[in-house]
C-alpha cells in the first residue's frame, strides 16, 4: 500500500519516486485540460497512470472539474478500484482503469472519453475502420472492438469484462458512450485519444459519400510506421499544450 506515510520508507529503498509521482500528476492535471480543450472528455471522463512498479494508480478524482483539476487533487487507487490515497472519491468508473492495468502489464495509462464521434459510429451496426484515414492507422489494421454492454462500469467484473473486449489493442469503444484508449505513456495515450477521434469524424462524413476506402494490410502498416513514433506523439502533445495555454486552460496545474 502506497499511503502518504509510506512514500518517504519506499523512496529510501529505492522503490519509488516522489518526484516521478508528482510529475505523473501534474502530466495527468495537463492532460485532462488538454482532453477538455479538444472536447474528448465533458464533466466526466478520466485519464490516469500506473504508479511504475506498484499494483497502483494515479486517477482524476470524481467531483473536480476536468477543466480546472491540479497535481494535487489525484487520487491512488489499487487495482480493486479502492482509494488508498486522496482528499477525494474516485471516479466511479474507475474499475474500467484498474482492471485494465490488471490485465495488461505493458499499459502505463489509460483514458475514459465521452468522445462524440466515436460514441454516434458505436450507435449503428457498422464497422469502424480507423485505418481508413492516416490518424486512424495509429491504431492498425481491422475494425475498432466494440464492448456492448451500454451500463456504467461500476464493478470489478464489469472492468474485467471491458479489459477482455480491448484484448491486445490500443482502444475499445463503449456503445453508445465513447471509449477507452491505453497505452504505454500518458503523451502515447493522448495522441492516441486525438487521433481516435480524429478517424472517427472522418470515417464518418466519408460514410456518408459512399463506401470508405479502408487502407490494406500494407498500406495501414506503411502509415503506421510513420504514426506510431516517439516524434509524432511528442508533437501532437507539445501542440495541445500551446493551444490549451492560448485557450487560457492551463494556469495553476
Ligand atoms: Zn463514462
């Protein structure tokens, strides 16, 4: 257990940070104004990030404003979903996040959107190809997993259930309510939620022309091995932070 009288005994053994811990948090607070100013997250939806090496998370809190949260405001939880550290409640989706870390040992964060586009193509009984588009093909070849089960993720089972419909990949969408995306970094799992959406607005209007021309197995990894890169994430995310900052979203992380 990671409570706040045992981060100074973890830190002399050398099992933890503090300073990796508070630029996790401040990574998370930035994030999720930037998940704001590009409208991917509303009054809900959360971003955390594994605690590196430990069975815990950091996670936006339930009550804040995902538009003004600070460092500070992050709660730790355990992969049951229980509070271990914080001034505040978890989201009460936070078991979506837990079990996904559970599950896959390779995710260091992930993101709970409320994105529009990605929510409206969940509502019809149609594929989703992401790689139709370059933004898309961040995510690889074949059709978005669908998870059907429109509730709440409000237990333990239902994050497992979750976890199963994201398998190995990189997001699943939540019919009828947006999606998860996971990845191995807080700038990764971002980028991917900007380009997520990104195809799905444009896999949309292109629906509504005619038949999308999906990219083929070559062809999605071709582009992929131009999207898939340190570079690319780390330039979208220095974009969102200018554009947040001019937004005026960003004072007092
Ligand atoms: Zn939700």
């Amino acid at each position: 257990m990671i409570g706040r009288e045992n981060i100074r005994e973890l830190e002399e053994k050398g099992e933890w940070r503090v300073s990796e811990l508070n630029e996790l948090k401040r990574k998370l607070a930035m994030s999720s104004r930037m998940l704001v100013n590009s409208g991917l997250v509303d009054y809900s939806g959360h971003i955390s990030a594994r605690i590196p090496g430990s069975d815990h998370l950091l996670i936006l809190p339930h009550p804040v404003s995902r538009a003004t949260v600070v460092a500070d405001d992050m709660v730790v939880t355990d992969f049951e979903g229980k509070v271990i550290e914080g001034k505040y409640k978890a989201p009460s989706e936070v078991y979506m996040h837990a079990r996904a870390y559970k599950a896959r040992s390779d995710i260091q964060s992930v993101a709970h959107l409320h994105n529009h586009m990605v929510a409206v193509l969940s509502m019809v009984d149609k594929p989703f190809y992401p790689a139709s588009s370059n933004p898309g093909a961040f995510f690889g070849p074949g059709p978005m997993p669908v998870y059907m089960d429109p509730a709440l993720i409000r237990t333990i089972e239902q994050g497992d259930a979750v976890a199963r419909a994201l398998g190995k990949g990189d997001a699943v969408v939540l019919r009828g309510h947006g999606s998860m995306v996971v990845g191995q970094a807080i700038e990764w799992v971002f980028a991917a939620c900007v380009d997520l959406e990104e195809a799905a607005s444009r896999f949309y209007k292109a629906s509504l022309l005619g038949p999308v021309r999906v990219y083929n197995e070559d062809e999605t990894q071709q582009v992929m091995k131009g999207r898939r890169k340190d570079s690319v994430v780390q330039k979208i995310w220095d974009h969102n932070v200018a554009k947040t900052k001019l937004a005026g979203l960003m004072q007092g992380i």
